[in-house]
C-alpha cells in the first residue's frame, strides 16, 4: 500500500482490496473515535487496543511508513528513467483489479451499472485536471493530507494524483526524502484527521449499500485507467522546487505515436506480469 500511495495514479486502496483487507481496514479505523477514551478509564490499555484491532492496524501502518520512506527515491528515479515500463506495471495492476473488485458484486443491476458508470466518470474527471502551483504554507500543507488520504484509501483514486493536482507533490516527497520533520508532521495530522473522519463514512456505506459502493469503486478504477496509460506525449513542462525542467500536463497516445522508443513487447509482457501478481494476491488472500 505504501508503494502504491507514492505513484501518481495508483491507489494504496487498490491494493488493501485485492489482497481482501479492505473491508476490515474501515471497520478498524472506524473504530477509533472520542469514546476510546472513555474505555481507557473503564478498562485497561489491552481492552482498547483489542477494541480498535490494534495488531492488525499496527501491521498495516508500520508497513506503510516503511515503504514509503525506503522506496521513495527509488520509485521516483524508475518512474523518471523507465515511465514506460514502470506505467505498463501499474496498467496491468488496475486493469486486473477492475475485473477482481467489480466480480465481488453479488447481483449486477441497473441501479449498479449506473454506479459504476458514475465512478467511472468522476475518476476519469479527476485524472483530466491540470495540476496547479500552490503556496507552500503549514496550513496548505494540512489540508493536502486531509484531502490526500481520503483518496488514497479509495480504490482507483490516488492520494498522490491528488497531492499533484494540488501541487502538493513534489514538496511532500522532498520532505520524505529530506526528513524534514515540519512538513512530514503537519502532512500526517491532516492524514489522521481526514483518514479518521472519510473511513467511518465508508465503512457506513459498505454496512449499507455494500454493492453500491462496491460499484462506484470500480468505477474509480476503470475511470482511472487513463492515467497510468504507459504512452503520454508531454504537453506542457513546468520548473519545480529544484530548479528542474519537469512534465506539468500530458496526453495520453497510440504507442506509434510515442516520441521514443514505445519498448511495446516489454511493456506487454510487465503488464501481463502485475495482472498475474493480483490475480494471484487474490486468490492468496481468499484462501487464507
């Protein structure tokens, strides 16, 4: 999940429902609210934890921080050096999780259908925005993570596109790399924040209308297959923080008309390669 959440257009959501702990990953942030408190004066620290399934959020979280700090730097020099190959990975990956998260539906319907077409089109939406620049202030910064990881919990929208769109980006992965404290603190407050209050809303929706939203979520990934299409022709270029010449919009394209070499075999071959990996991590998941 902390690998998938620092690629623009790929979800760490994606990933928690392909390997089956999506559901469980609502319910225990849900969990967390005021009257853990309350239970802390009543009972002892055991109680709480094993109210809020401490273990397994431990588990996740750590993983999480993990990834995102050791793999940082190395995903954004593959996406720099190898777009092609490292998009035509996540292709395979979407695609595969579209089919995986759609057949978890029990009953197809026009009521679903339409879900489905309404998630598919504010996801394909989103992808369409052109980033913007942003002030780079603590209370900017806040409210980026807020927003940020109600998205990266959805499957199909991706926190980090998000964070581009805001022109948040590049400022929040230079302070991961840089370790800068200020930053990285402020970021996750407002992921605690928005993560606590957007996962109780959707673990409400999955008690609910548990095919609804089921839908509308792969219609988050199949809308969003646009953007990690492996092919983009660069529209227009921006400077960043650094100093450096980067892409601001592209524009996805036919591999014939990819200014370079397309690399078509090699980027099929990545994408039938991550489709197995989640047909597989599903199947994994299903039996344990």
């Amino acid at each position: 999940m902390g690998a998938a959440d620092i690629v623009p257009g790929v979800s760490g959501g994606t990933i928690a429902f392909i390997t089956g702990i999506y559901e469980e990953l609502l319910k225990s942030i849900s969990s967390i609210n005021f009257k853990i408190f309350s239970l802390l004066k009543d009972k002892n620290i055991r109680s709480v934890w094993h109210k809020i399934n401490g273990n397994f959020l431990a588990c996740i979280f750590s993983g999480i921080l993990f990834s995102v700090f050791s793999l940082s730097k190395t995903i954004t020099f593959l996406i720099t050096s190898y777009p092609v190959l490292v998009w035509s990975f996540f292709f395979g990956l979407i695609l595969a999780s579209s089919f995986i998260i759609g057949r978890a539906i029990r009953n197809w319907n026009f009521q679903k259908l339409i879900s489905l077409i309404f998630g598919a089109f504010i996801a394909f939406s989103i992808t369409r925005l052109s980033p913007v620049e942003n002030p780079e202030s603590i209370f900017y910064i806040f409210i980026s993570g807020a927003i940020a990881i109600c998205a990266m919990v959805l499957p199909g929208v991706s926190g980090s596109f998000i964070l581009l769109l805001m022109g948040s980006y590049t400022l929040i992965l230079k302070a991961l790399n840089d370790l800068n404290l200020t930053v990285v603190l402020v970021f996750s407050f407002g992921c605690l924040i928005g993560l606590l209050s957007f996962a109780r809303l959707l673990s409400k929706l999955f008690r609910s209308y548990r095919d609804l939203t089921i839908a509308v979520l792969t219609g988050f990934l199949i809308g969003s297959i646009d953007k990690v299409w492996p092919w983009k022709i660069v529209v227009q270029t921006r400077v960043d923080s650094s100093g450096d010449i980067v892409p601001f919009i592209e524009k996805s394209v036919m591999p014939y008309y990819f200014e370079g070499d397309p690399k078509i075999l090699l980027a099929l071959s990545l994408s039938a390669v991550s489709f197995f990996i989640v047909y597989a991590l599903n199947r994994l998941s299903t039996k344990n």
